[in-house]
C-alpha cells in the first residue's frame, strides 16, 4: 500500500508541470494572432519609436484640421456672409466684414421673405414625416424581427427587392395614387398628409430596425411571454426602452432627408401658405437681395445641424448596430 501511493504521487504531480509549457505555448499563438491582426503600416516595435510617435501624432492633428476645414469651412462661410452687406460679399467674398457686419440681412429674411412661415411649414412638415416613418420602421419591424410570421422571411425580401427600384420611377403612379387615393374619396394634394404618407414607406428604415431587433436577445422576449406580456406590452414596454439607439438614427435619417426633400413636396404642394424652404427658396433666389437670400439658407440650415448635434450619440453608438444589452 504505500509503494502504491508514492508510486502514484510524482505522477499527480507531474501533470501541471507539463501543461504549463503547453498554456504558455498556447498563449504565445494567441499573442501572435492578436499582433497579426493589428498589425497596419508600422508595427508596434516601430510605434514605440519617439519619432515615429512624434510624427505620427502631427499628422493626425494636421489631418484632424484639414477635415475640421473641409466640413466647416462652407457652413461658417454661410454663417458670415448672412451678416455681410452685398455689396461686400459680392467684392470681397473671402474677406472677414470688410465694411462692417449687416444684421438686418436676418430680419428681412424673417419677416420680408417671410421666412419665417416657410420655417415653421418646414417643422410640421418634417415632424408628420418623422412620426410617421418612426411608426411604420418600428412596427414593421417588430413584426418580422419579433414575431416572426410564417412567410416572414418572403415579406423581408419583397421589402428589399423595393430598394432595387428606382424613386423616380414610382413618381407618377404614386401622385396618382394621392390624388385619387382609395377609400377617401378627394385629393390629398395640397395637404401635408400627401408628403407623410409616402414617406412612411420606407423600406430602408424597416429593414434597419429589423436588423437591430434581430440583436436584442430572445430571452428577454420569451421571459415577457412567460410572465403573460401581449403583444402591445412586448411592443411597448420591453422591445422600444431597448431600441434607444436605433430610434436615434431613424430620427437623424427621417429629419434631414425631410428637411432636405425638394421634388416630392414642389409636386404636391402647390399652395405657397404651405410650402416648406426645401421648395420655395429656390423661388424667390431670383428676386431677392443675395444677402437677405444667403441670411435665409442660413436660417434654413439650422435646424439640421441643431438635429444632428443633439443626438450625435446615440447616432454613432447605433450606428453600428450592436444591440442595446450585453451578455
């Protein structure tokens, strides 16, 4: 009995020490695998170099200015000819306020141009357009990522083939369809209704949303079941609070392709009392003062930027669509 244990005892004992060359081989692979992967134009011998650090972080920062310069340059531009006279603008376009800043330019553009009601036609324009295409993307959606009909997966690539198709293409059969719609009875032209309507029909936003559905973790659905959640409360209460970033980018998306559309609302918006700027700037370019016209695209461009820098986060951390919960 004990030649058996002290036979059996340097054998115990043995194992760990021969796996421990094999963990650290092991972790040498990975170690290169990972290198291997990161691995760009230097390598990490040669960013640990002082000059190389040095250099490379000049170029980032002369990189970093020249974007800055490219993305701004025109907006800030914009920003200062709409408080430059004309005459100044016209002969000395580049020059900061060479006889002074003129801000009359913006309370003419308000309330000479009118501006100001084209604006607020802008907001209720581009507010129905959101809701709306907010609506149709998350219910659409829900519908195909969640609960999954038996031909869902048909539904989802008609949904797709219509991105194939180009817009200008459906112009005609859909004015016709606003004008005489079914079931109404009268035209919608001239109403806003003809510009939300078709832009709930977004094939892009529903595939988006669906996708991101496709990510949230089924447990959690299958729990709200179990625990006797309807669809409504599924809907509501557990898939919106956890589709935060999605609903972000929708909106970015639904905001400006609403404040920037111009064809769809000049052909179905006849009446100038409800014109967004999209349309009726483009008219009055002829016979406006270029620097109460320049104060006016000024004054049009805010809102976009205001839109984008209020939700910039939750843009770009849903923009890669991860999914709202880890683990």
């Amino acid at each position: 009995m004990t030649t058996t244990i002290h036979a059996d005892a340097p054998v115990q004992e043995a194992e760990p020490a021969e796996s421990e060359p094999v963990q650290r081989v092991a972790q040498k692979r990975r170690r290169v695998v990972q290198e291997a992967a990161d691995r760009g134009v230097l390598s990490a011998a040669d960013r640990r170099r002082p000059h190389v650090r040095a250099i490379g972080a000049v170029l980032n920062v002369l990189l970093g200015v020249c974007l800055v310069v490219v993305g701004l340059l025109p907006l800030l531009w914009l920003l200062k000819s709409a408080i430059t006279p004309t005459q100044d603008t016209l002969a000395h376009p580049l020059a900061l306020f060479p006889g002074g800043a003129d801000w009359s330019n913006l309370a003419k553009a308000w309330n000479d141009v009118q501006i100001g009601d084209f604006f607020f036609n802008t907001i209720w324009m581009a507010a129905g357009e959101w809701a709306v295409q907010l609506l149709v993307a998350t219910t659409g959606g829900f519908a195909l990522s969640v609960l999954r009909p038996k031909y869902g997966k048909l539904i989802s690539g008609l949904v797709l083939a219509t991105l194939f198709v180009p817009a200008v293409v459906l112009l005609v059969p859909l004015y016709l369809t606003v004008l005489h719609p079914p079931l109404i009875g009268h035209s919608l032209i001239n109403t806003f209704w003809a510009v939300w309507l078709p832009a709930g029909a977004s094939a892009f936003n529903v595939l988006l949303v669906m996708r991101f559905f496709d990510s949230l973790p089924k447990e959690v659905f299958e729990a709200a079941k179990t625990d006797g959640a309807g669809t409504f409360r599924l809907f509501w209460s557990i898939v919106l609070p956890m589709s935060k970033p999605i609903l972000g980018v929708v909106s970015v998306f639904a905001i400006n392709a609403a404040w920037a559309d111009f064809l769809w609302p000049n052909l179905v918006l006849k009446d100038i009392g409800i014109q967004p700027l999209s349309v009726r700037l483009p008219q009055i370019q002829s016979s406006t003062d270029l620097g109460v016209y320049l104060a006016a695209l000024t004054i049009a461009t805010l809102i976009p930027v205001v839109i984008f820098l209020i939700f910039q986060r939750t843009f770009l951390r849903g923009g890669g669509l991860g999914g709202a919960v880890k683990g």
